[in-house]
C-alpha cells in the first residue's frame, strides 16, 4: 500500500477549507447550514470557526440541539432496559422544549472541521485559547463558545489549559482509541485476523492517486449507505464537491477497495492532524456479504498506517465491541465550553445538562458501550 508522509497542522490548509466552505455556488455537506470563518490566532495558526443562531435541522456537527435530542434518542434505542428509555425519553421530550428557548444553537465553535471528530494542532498553546476567548467574546457576546472532541489521552493538556481559563467540560459521548503506547493492538487476535483477510481479500487496493472522478458519485453512495441510511439522518451528508475538495486537501487521504468489474466496493477518508489520525469517512456496500469483511479491510488499513508510522488512531465512536477486540481503549469525550459572558438563565441550563450528562448519559454510555 501507498502511504504518504503523516501531515502536520498548516494555516494555509485551514484557510483552503474555510475558503472552499464558503463558496456560494458548492454545497459540501447537506443537511449544514452555519457561517464559517478563519479565527487567526498568531501568524502561523489559525483554526475554523462556526456560528449558528438556531438551525435546528443542521448535523449534530453544529448542533448542541442534534446531539443531545434526536440524536440521542436514536442511541437510545441500543439500550435494552425499557425502564431506562422511558425515564430518558422523559427527559429528552422535557429539554427538547427547554432547549430551544434557552437558544442552545446560539454558538460559535472554535476549531470545527464539521467532522464527527475534530482534531487539534500540536502548536495550540493556553495563551492562543485566552487570546481567541476574548477576541470571539467580543465580537460573538451572546454566542456560546464550544470545543468539541476532547479527551483526556490525546488532549489532556489542552482540557487543562480550558479549566484555567473558566472553561466548563461537558461529557458528550465515548471514543475508541487505538495506540500502541497504551495496547498493543498488533498483538490481538483479530488484528491479526483483519491482516490475513488484506492479504488475501479478492478486492483490489486502491491508494488515493487512483481513485479516479468517475469513482466520487459512487464514494457518496458508499457513505451514504453506511452512516446515512444505515446509522443516523444526523450524521454530515457529504457531498460530490466535498470529496472533490478533501481529495486536493493535505490532511486528509481517501482510500478504497474496488471488485474484480473495477467499482468501489468500499472506501476509508483519513483526516489527520500532528500525529492523531481519524477516520470520518467510511462506506461499503451494505448489500454485499459480511463474511468480504469490507469494514474490516477499512479499518485495517488505516491500523497499519497508524502502526507504521507511530500514530494515535481515534476511531471515534460507534462499533465498540469491533474496535475493543481489536485493542481499541475507550475514553470519555468532551466539549469545553465557555459561557460567562451570557445571561444567567443560558449557563443555567448547560450547568444543569453538564450535571445530567456526567450521571445518567455517560453511566449508560459505559455500561452499554455506546
């Protein structure tokens, strides 16, 4: 397999993002609506911001709303209490209400690709969060400030630099981490299994120089059918100018396997920042037999390019029993948020959702492995 150079953090690649996302005659992610704009922090660093007022419909991506209502009660659904569900769907209906008229939509997110996971620059130090605190205070002051996917293994110095400054952690959901500093990943069974299956798999692979425009049609069919229809409406629907952008992008690398009639069976998009690699895109023929393995030969790919170039592999959420029997180690995520600057009835409820969160959605997340 071909494998690139790991890509660190430039300012340059932010702004080709920001600048793509704002082109009024592409649309690159469906179901998003929201104001993206550059917050430069020095002259070598600058991070994507988003701001929304309300936009209730949008992905969970930029929107508090999303995640802690619809999308939660479809996660909901995984859990086998009947007890539990009722008690929760309660809750969800009660704050459904809440929500909106305490503006939870109105919020500027720093550093947010629009990706289910974000990653951070390794250059990002206190002094820049304190600087572009006051700076998105000033010219956002009745937005909510928010970072999105943190934890305590990739970005515990960023999670304490966020509490010195007046920051608040909100628990948003689990994540699976792959590296060999904490597991041995390579040691276990089904790593080994998912190796033998790469090696021996019918299907072609196909590096990024090869994937071909004619494949991009069929590159959104295949996450379609995976994270759109098979897992959540909520989740980013990526479109044909999206892939178009991120094929040309320096942080991210799109991958697949293509069936012996030469079409894209299945296809992996890396995005990666200094060091930590995610994996936002995935799709495969839902159609086609499991016993092909094409998840498997996914996430096998982006494990071995992890291994080979000593990486962190923050597999996100989702398909948790697959990814621990792989060596995968779960950790809470988190988003700091910063409201001191609104009304008291807006901190209100984000002190009351912090409180719910931490002793009721995160308990059930662990004890079921959501």
């Amino acid at each position: 397999m071909i494998n690139k150079t790991p890509p660190l953090y430039s300012k340059q690649a932010v702004s080709h993002y920001i600048s793509s996302f704002n082109n009024p005659y592409l649309c690159h992610i469906s179901n998003v609506v929201t104001k993206m704009d550059e917050l430069s922090v020095s002259s070598s660093l600058a991070l994507p911001i988003t701001i929304n007022d309300s936009d209730y419909q949008n992905s969970y991506v930029c929107s508090p709303y999303t995640a802690l209502v619809p999308y939660c009660k479809e996660e909901l659904e995984k859990v086998d209490s009947i007890f539990i569900q009722y008690a929760v769907n309660g809750l969800i209906y009660i704050f459904d209400i809440i929500l909106k008229r305490s503006k939870i939509n109105k919020i500027c997110q720093v550093n947010n690709w629009l990706l289910s996971t974000n990653l951070f620059p390794a250059s990002l130090k206190k002094t820049h969060i304190n600087e572009s605190k006051k700076t998105l205070v000033a010219n956002y002051p009745t937005h909510l400030l928010m970072y999105r996917s943190l934890n305590y293994y990739t970005n515990r110095n960023l999670i304490e630099y966020f509490l010195e400054l007046g920051f608040e952690l909100i628990p948003t959901r689990q994540v699976y981490i792959f590296d060999k500093r904490i597991n041995d990943f390579s040691k276990t069974h089904n790593y080994k299994m998912d190796r033998k299956l790469l090696n021996k798999t019918g299907y072609c692979y196909v590096p990024q120089n090869k994937i071909l425009p004619s494949d991009i049609p069929r590159i959104v069919e295949l996450y379609n059918a995976l994270y759109i229809e098979k897992y959540s409406q909520h989740n980013p629907k990526f479109t044909h100018s999206y892939i178009e952008m991120i094929i040309e992008h320096p942080n991210f690398y799109i991958e697949g396997f293509r069936n012996k009639n030469g079409v894209l069976d299945a296809v992996g998009g890396r995005f990666e920042i200094d060091g930590v690699v995610t994996l936002p895109i995935v799709g495969y023929d839902t159609k086609k037999p499991t016993k092909l393995g094409l998840y498997r030969l996914l996430v096998i790919s982006t494990l071995q390019y992890t291994e080979d170039k000593n990486l962190v592999f923050n597999a996100s959420s989702g398909a948790s029993k697959f990814k621990l029997l792989r060596g995968a180690t779960p950790y809470i995520e988190y988003s700091a948020i910063y409201s001191k600057h609104l009304l008291f009835g807006r901190r209100l409820i984000w002190q009351v959702l912090q409180v719910l969160l931490k002793h009721i959605f995160i308990p059930i997340v662990k004890r079921y492995k959501l």
